[in-house]
C-alpha cells in the first residue's frame, strides 16, 4: 500500500522531535545583563562555542541567547549525517594554496572523531553509529563524476578513502542500477535532537546560562539587544546559521536555504535483507540535485533533498511543513533506490533552512576591533563543521583576550574569509530558483540520455552560483 502526502505528518519541527520529544522550556532573559561572552543562537555552533569556551576558561560568564528553543532551527532537522565535508575548501586551495586547504581538510577529518569522543564523555547517547559516508552513482555521468571525486578527495589526503565497483556498492547497498561508490570512514549517522539535547544539558551543567523564547533582534559592539533587555558582553559570537537573515541588517548576509526530508515506517527484517545496509554507512549520491540518506537507529529511512530551495525575502518557515510535491519527489527517489519499499509507509515530512553564503564557503571569524564573531555557511554540511567552527571561535577568542596564542585551528584558512553579499531581490529569488531547476534538468538529461556525460546545463548552474 502506498503512502500519500496527505496521510503523511507533515512538520512539527521534525521527525526528530515526534520521535524524542520537545524539550523542557528553559526562560527567557529577564531584564538588562552582562556577560564575558554572550552567544546568538543555540544550534549546534553557539552550544558547541559555549561548552568549549566554559571548558577553556571556566571562569569566563557565558549566556547563550536563543529565539525558540536549542535546536529548533537546522540542528534539530537535518539528516544526521556527521561527515568530513565542508563548504568552501576548494576555492580555499585556489585562494591559500593547496596545502592551506589540506590543513582544513585533516581538521575536518578529526572532527568526527572529536563529536564522537565528546558524546561519550558526556554521556550523550545520540545513536551514533559510525559507519562511514557511502556516496553512489547510478548513470555513466555519474559515475565519470565519482571517480574524478574520488581522487579529488585523495589529493587532499584522504588516503584511508576506498573506490567500488557496482559488485562491491551492492555488498554494502543495494541501490538499484549503482554502478559505483566511493566510501569514506570519516563519517557517522546520528539522532540530530538527542545530540543537541544532550549538548545543551551538558552545557548548562557547566554554568553557561541559557535563555530561549528570546529573540535577538540586533547586534552590535558588546550589545546583543531583545525584546527582553540587552545583554552587555565583551565578545558578541553571531551564531545563527540559516537565520542571520532575520537580524538587522543582515538580510543578504547569508541567504536561508531550504532542504526537506522524509522518515519511513519501521522497516522489517526481510525489507532490511532485501536493501542490505548493514554498515549503516549514510547514503548520498552524485546527481546535481543530490539526496542524503540515513537508516536510522529505531530501522527507518531517513532520506532528504532539496524542495522548494528558496523563500522570496530570505523568508524562513515556523513549524517545518513540506510542500506535498516535495513529499511525493523524495518518495520517489526512496523507491528508485529502493523498489523493494515501493509500499513502505513515509510517516513524518519536514524542511529547515540551512545558511548559504555568495561564494558557497563556511567561514569563522572575529573582528578584533569590536569583539563581534561569528561562524555559518556550511551549506549543508554543519552537524560537523559547526564542531570546528566553535572550537575556531574558542582559540579566537582566548587568544584576542591574551588568555592563548595563536593555534593549528586560528591558522585554518577559512578563519576571517570575506564574503560579498547576496543579490537584492527579486534578484535573489530569480537565480536560487533558476539554478536548482536547472540541475534538476541535467540530472533528468543525464537519466533519459545515459551515455551522453555529464550535462552542460549543470556547469552553467555551478557559474550563475557562483560555485566554480
């Protein structure tokens, strides 16, 4: 029996939320404070920049600031996937050299290792499971694309990565009409809220104070001002990711990307012999407008793309409802992987918004002269990076204070990068949505026309983006 999008629970901030439950209500800021460093933001990047900032120096008086509650916002609706990718590093190999970018990459690669490490020292039981990161191609373009990532990846010294062929893809998964993969160990699926719960819990077992219901509405030198009062502070971190938006003046900063997935019914034994996926690896592909995929502790899929990519006037959703087209397209990328589950059940469908820069790099900064940091535009890939993020933001902070030097992660080059702003609108709207149709064409190209390479139209994309 089929699923339709109407039978489907649809928002509620997430699967992840309908499965763990909402979190207790912490209060709102009361009135005027000040602190040694004040957080906007309690995602995974502000909670992450608290608890290494209070571990660092527990003397210092930290308050995370947050609109809704910790994790409303990408970290409690993103996939899961804990992965060695981010944003950017290419152009910070054309910009820094190679080895600069080699840098940033082996420190991404031992994030993983340290989100792990930090869940089992704190007791945080998030469903980790580290498998890997297996990405699949299905068309010949998509495999002459694999294979040049593959070795893309290799030159900047991911020598532990491993090249399969369609034999070998289908021992791990059995994706339908894979011809080829490439695996990466430095990767983990994860519970996105039992992380960010855990995370918030251990952070306020330390002494950082933490408001929510309390939006920021402005920042500037040493002031964080709410509806509620002004918190005063001499470093003010920016940590906000797909909503820096909604502050003053910050409207073209980073614009609000939106990304939409699906949750399964439980699988059963038999639907899980038939797929295989027992290393639990999470699942991407090499198409343009590529998918995401996870199974699950509780044995569902977990599996996302991109919807509706844009809100006119960087606009962002309240609850996470998914429009019911989108519903139906990442239902039928489930069943093209997987025509075994073509009567399984889709339960939950949500969205978030994730922060897009102009050039489509991450980046982490402090300006010295006013204290203001911040740290975003992981474009995707921010369960890990914003790990990396917050312990730059630490050494940037110590060190500006004169507590520290400066460190490996000050050094990183995407540590001060400058990015120009986004196009007004309808300018803005225009391009986001002119370029994910175009990818969309080249990947149904690519399908209809198998030999016929890798479509013209998504190198065009990648230019309008602003990518290549």
């Amino acid at each position: 029996m089929s699923s339709s999008a109407t039978s489907v629970v649809n928002g509620g901030i997430s699967f992840w939320y309908a499965d763990d439950g909402l979190p207790a209500v912490r209060e709102p800021l009361s009135g005027d404070a000040s602190a040694d460093v004040v957080v906007v933001g309690g995602g995974y990047t502000g909670l992450w920049t608290a608890y290494y900032l209070k571990k660092a120096a527990p003397f210092l008086r930290i308050t995370v600031l947050e609109q809704k509650f910790c994790g409303y916002g990408a970290s409690g609706r993103n996939g899961g996937w804990l992965y060695n990718g981010i944003a950017g590093r290419d152009r910070y190999a054309k910009l820094h050299g190679h080895e600069a970018a080699v840098r940033l990459q082996r420190a991404m690669n031992d994030t993983v290792a340290e989100v792990v490490a930090v869940t089992e020292a704190e007791g945080i039981d998030a469903g980790v499971h580290r498998g890997g990161v297996l990405e699949v191609a299905t068309t010949p373009a998509q495999l002459a694309r694999l294979r040049a990532f593959h070795e893309h990846e290799l030159s900047f010294g991911e020598k532990d990565r491993e090249l399969y062929g369609a034999r070998q893809t289908a021992e791990r998964i059995r994706v339908a009409g894979a011809v080829g993969s490439s695996w990466t160990p430095h990767g983990a699926r994860l519970h996105p809220v039992k992380l960010v719960k855990g995370l918030a819990a251990a952070v306020e077992a330390l002494g950082v104070v933490i408001h929510e219901s309390t939006p920021v509405t402005e920042i500037r030198p040493k002031h964080a001002v709410t509806p509620y009062g002004t918190v005063r502070a001499t470093y003010v971190l920016r940590c906000t990711e797909g909503f820096t938006a909604s502050l003053s003046g910050q409207r073209r900063t980073w614009l609000p990307m939106n990304s939409s997935m699906i949750a399964t019914e439980q699988l059963t034994d038999e639907q899980w012999s038939a797929i295989g996926w027992d290393g639990r690896e999470t699942l991407g592909d090499m198409a343009h407008a590529y998918m995401y995929a996870q199974r699950t502790a509780d044995g569902r899929i977990a599996l996302g793309g991109r919807g509706v990519p844009y809100r006119f006037g960087s606009r962002t959703d309240n609850d996470g409802r998914t429009q019911d087209g989108t519903v139906e397209a990442l239902r039928e990328i489930l069943t093209r992987f997987f025509p075994a589950l073509a009567g399984v059940r889709v339960e939950h469908a949500w969205s978030g918004v994730l922060g897009v820069p102009r050039d489509w790099c991450a980046t982490v900064t402090l300006d010295r002269s006013t204290g203001l940091g911040w740290a975003g535009g992981y474009v995707g890939s921010g369960v890990a990076t914003a790990n990396l993020a917050a312990r730059t933001l630490r050494d940037l902070v110590r060190q500006d204070s004169g507590q520290a030097g400066r460190t490996g992660l000050t050094d990183l080059p995407w540590v001060n990068h400058k990015v120009r702003k986004w196009e007004p609108e309808p300018f803005r709207w225009l391009g986001v949505h002119g370029m994910y149709a175009t990818y969309r064409a080249a990947d149904r190209r690519e399908l209809l026309r198998p030999g016929s390479g890798s479509s013209r139209l998504a190198r065009v994309a990648d230019r309008v983006a602003g990518r290549s």
